[in-house]
C-alpha cells in the first residue's frame, strides 16, 4: 500500500503520450541514420586528393618562357 502526501501528484506520461513519444523518437533515430548514411555516401564520391605535388610547385622563380625570364630585382 501506497500512501502519498495529499498535495502530490502522479507525473506521468498517459499511454497514448508514450506511444507518441517512441513514435517521435524512432523517426528522429531513423532520420539521423539516414542522414549519416547519405553524408558516408556522399564523401565516398568524392575525388581522391592529388597523389603528388605538380613539379615546380614550391619555387618561387619565373618560368623561362615569361619576358622577364632573367630579370629578378626585387628592390633590394
């Protein structure tokens, strides 16, 4: 036998409130692995990264086909 205080009161969900709530929370589930899903798929079409850095990348001279192949005053 239960005995509650006579100003307390039952909080709890009725029946068809809890079916909604697992309803809701089953398509919210449901929509977060769907979205998961197409995010993996989506980054799986995605191009590979180049294998190597293009040959002559990092210099800083000036092509030799340019006008001002032999010029390289900086100001200095």
């Amino acid at each position: 036998m239960v005995i509650a205080h006579p100003t307390s009161q039952v909080i709890a969900a009725g029946p068809a409130t809890a079916l909604l709530l697992v309803i809701v929370g089953v398509v919210v589930v449901g929509g977060l692995l769907a979205m998961f899903m197409a995010g993996r798929r989506r980054a799986a079409r995605k191009p590979p990264p180049p294998p190597a850095p293009q040959p002559g990348a990092d210099s800083w001279d000036t092509p030799p086909s340019s006008p001002d192949a032999g010029d390289h005053n900086d100001g200095r």
